[in-house]
C-alpha cells in the first residue's frame, strides 16, 4: 500500500474500482500492507462495499532511493518484506507493489527462490505495436549484465507468458540486435542467436529497434541494460508528443482548433503508450506471483495489477514455465 508516488491512495482506489467492475472481486481476498493509521485515515474516501479486505502494519517503507538490498538487510518491517513473507508462507498467492524494484526483485528472489531451471528472473514490459497484441520486451531492467543462456530462459518465460494472456499458440521469438543477419551482434548477441536457433521456439532471428513498434515479433529479448534504455525512451514519447501539441496550439487561434479536432483520436493513439493500460507486470521466473507496478501508477494501474495477478495464478503460469524449461 505504500509503493506508489500517490501511496495509498492509488491503491485503495485500484482495489475499490476493480470490486466494482470484476465479478471475480467476491472471490477475492485483499491484505493491505502499510501504516495502519494511514490506511485508516484514507479508507472512508472510498467505497468497499462488499470487498474482503484486512490490514497488515508495517512501519517501515523502502523509498525509491533506498539499495535494492535494504528490504531485506534493514527494514525487515517493511511493506516488501512483509508482503512477499507471506507469500512464502502461503498467505497469499500474489503480492502487488507500485515500490522500488530492485528491492522488490532481490526480495523475492532470496525469499521465494527460482522456478526450476530459471538462473535468473526477469522483468518484461509491453510496447504497442501495428498488431492487435502489443510487443513483450525482456528484459527490461532486472538484469544489466546477462549471459546467453539468461536470454534464452527470457525468451522461454515470455513465450509462454505471452501465449496465456494473449491467446496465441505460437508466439514469434526475436532477438533484439544492430542487424538482422545472423552474423551481426556483439558476443551476447551471437551466442543468444545459437540457443535461440537452436530451440522450440518459434525464433525467427535478429530483429532491430525499428522493428518493435512496427510488431515484427511478439516477444523480443534483450540484456536488461538496453532494455532499461528502451523502456525510459518509450515512456517519454507520450510526454514529449503532447508536449508538441501544445506549443504547436498556442501559436495561433486555427492551430488550436486543428489540434482540437483530433484530440479524440490523438486521445485513443496515445493510450497505446499508456503503461497503466497494462497495469504491472509479472516478475517471470521467481517461485511466486509477483507483480511490479510503476511508481507513478494511478488507480486505474492498480486495478489492472490485480486484474493481470488473477490471470497468472488462474493459468498457473509457473508450472508451465518449469515444464517448459524442463523439455
């Protein structure tokens, strides 16, 4: 509860509208971890009625600035800590936070342990793309230094991930590179190309950054460094478009009312680029369900959160995966 820049606001009106809209809210249990007396203070703005919910106190909170190794080392009393506890101790089947990431990744990495098979978890992000389905990039920030046999794990983890939210029997399987041809790439690239060329998947071979968008493939991977750099780059464009708009409207009457005219459809194109239209994302590879909200997430992000946590947990991705990686 304590996660997001507008804590716990955010997601005390997540919870609320996804009771409202979701059939599946009755059969929903929610553990709201933070400072009780904030939680209680907040909770009469909104409306439970009918939703299960109890608090758990935490007096701690681990900032965006703190070490990713801080919630487990000095505040054993925090939000992260508490809430991915119980999940190890099956207390719930799936912990949500809008927090800092690096704590909320080596957190449940040491508490709930890897899928069999997994080296190392990783976190994906969707791109919009031509397509009906966005574009799943892995990793996106979990892992700045990688080894081959990492992204070929991703690139398992996302197919399947992508197969079960989205439906599709065979998702295409690209690596992210400077070329398309087999033999471009740096030592990374080429070993991954093998793996990959080699395997179940569907691959279908190097792919480069003008391809994302364009929906070449439905999950692409990369190391977590360039995929970091991918996703801050994706999250600005939305800001600096409309940013554009605006300039362009104040410089005269006629251009404020072109500008206006296509707003509405301004409006449905930009809410491709819209992070909280998928809400979180699923921290692949850990032996639970852990969902990463960005910090500046709004209800609407929340509720699409516990939305994508149910979705997971109903399709017992986990599972899959071990399986998957077993063969």
């Amino acid at each position: 509860m304590m996660g997001s820049d507008f804590a716990p606001l955010s997601e005390l009106q997540g919870v609320a509208d996804f009771a409202k809209k979701h059939k599946s809210a009755k059969d929903t249990e929610f553990f709201f971890i933070g400072d009780e007396e904030i939680i209680n203070k907040h909770l009469p703005t909104f409306d439970f009625t009918g939703v299960k919910y109890s608090i758990v106190h935490a007096d701690q909170v681990v900032s965006m600035d703190d070490d990713a190794s801080v919630a487990l080392k000095q505040k054993k009393n925090s939000s992260i800590a508490i809430g991915v506890q119980m999940q190890k101790e099956g207390k719930v089947d799936a912990f949500l936070s809008a927090g800092n990431t690096g704590a909320m990744l080596s957190t449940s990495t040491v508490l709930l342990g890897r899928i069999a098979g997994v080296s190392r978890p990783t976190i994906g992000t969707f791109f919009p793309s031509l397509n009906i389905n966005p574009t799943l990039i892995l990793d996106a920030g979990a892992n700045v230094d990688s080894k081959a046999k990492f992204l070929y794990e991703f690139a398992v983890m996302g197919s399947l991930y992508f197969k079960e939210m989205f439906g599709v029997e065979n998702p295409k399987v690209a690596l992210l590179n400077i070329g398309e041809e087999a033999s471009k790439g740096n030592e990374l690239a080429l070993e991954t190309y093998k793996l990959l060329k080699g395997s179940n998947l569907n691959f279908i071979g190097n792919v480069e950054g003008r391809d994302i968008f364009v929906g070449k493939a439905d999950v692409i991977v990369c190391d977590g460094f360039t995929g970091n750099i991918l996703l801050k780059f994706a999250e600005s464009i939305m800001g600096f478009f409309k940013a554009t708009f605006r300039n362009y409207a104040k410089r005269s009457f006629f251009k404020k009312l072109r500008v206006g005219l296509f707003a509405p459809t301004l409006k449905d194109i930009f809410k491709d680029f819209d992070y909280q239209e998928h809400g979180g994302v699923p921290m692949l590879g850990v032996n639970g369900v852990i969902i990463i909200g960005h910090g500046s997430s709004s209800g609407l992000a929340v509720e699409n959160m516990i939305k994508r946590s149910i979705e997971i947990i109903s399709k017992d991705l986990n599972k899959k995966i071990e399986n998957e990686l077993k063969k």
